[in-house]
C-alpha cells in the first residue's frame, strides 16, 4: 500500500499489484494477497488478516509498538509471518548490496537529502508519512 505518487515507483521494483491507500479499502474487495507492505502504517493489522493468503506474509515498516505486539503474536500462534521493527545489518550484508549497486543491479532511490544540520527537518519530513524512497544526511 502506498500513496498515488509511489505507486510508478514501487512497480519498477516488481511489485505485481499497487493499491493507493487514499483511494482504495483493500480489505474489502475480496481479493487475498501472498505479501502485504504497509510503508506508512494506515492498514490495520487485524483487518489486513482477512485478505491474507493462508501463508502469506506481512511486512510492516512504520508499525508503532501496537503492531509490533500484534504482529508477533500472528506469527506465534499462526501460518501467518509478520516481519517489522528493527533490523540488524551484517558486514556481508552491506557487502552484498555494495555489489548489487556497483554492478547495477540494485539502485537506491533517494527523495531527499539534508545535510547533517538539517537532521530535524529530514525526521519532520519522514514523519509526514510521504516520502517516496530514501531520505539521506550528508556528512
């Protein structure tokens, strides 16, 4: 789910079905989806379950700590997986991706930068809900 202006965006990542959440209830068209992205926290967790495939999964990137709690217990006691909070990086990861964009493989989409004095107008600006890629600080 994401707004009007991500949507080109997300579909060159390979995304094969993009709802614009200011204009469409996808919990109640009737369809089930593998994979539910929810990059600026509008769904509810309890009402995307209905359109979830049997196994499929969700990723909640902007989940506050009600979803968080939420999402851990679909995953305990479900076929559901919920995937959000806080993720770890592993020198080989950032290996990895290195390669990817040296290679041309991987891009990064960057929206905005701020130089690292900005550093609260780039957070005012993620806050907003509407970035569309990165937000990056410059050093």
């Amino acid at each position: 789910m994401c707004s009007t202006a991500n949507i080109d965006l997300v579909k060159t990542i390979g995304a094969d079905k993009v709802i614009d959440y200011t204009k469409e209830d996808f919990t109640q068209n009737g369809e089930s989806y593998d994979v539910i992205i929810d990059t600026v926290n509008t769904i509810s967790v309890s009402r995307s379950l209905q359109s979830l495939s049997k196994n499929g999964g969700m990723i909640l990137s902007a989940a506050g700590m009600p979803e968080m709690i939420q999402g851990k217990w679909i995953s305990a006691t479900g076929s559901r997986n919920v995937l959000m909070g806080v993720i770890s990086h592993m020198k080989a990861d950032l290996e990895v991706l290195k390669k990817l964009m040296e290679t041309g493989k991987y891009k990064a989409v960057i929206d905005k930068a701020y130089s690292l004095s900005q550093i609260a107008e780039a957070h005012a600006y993620v806050e907003k809900g509407h970035k569309k890629g990165n937000v990056a600080i410059e050093l």
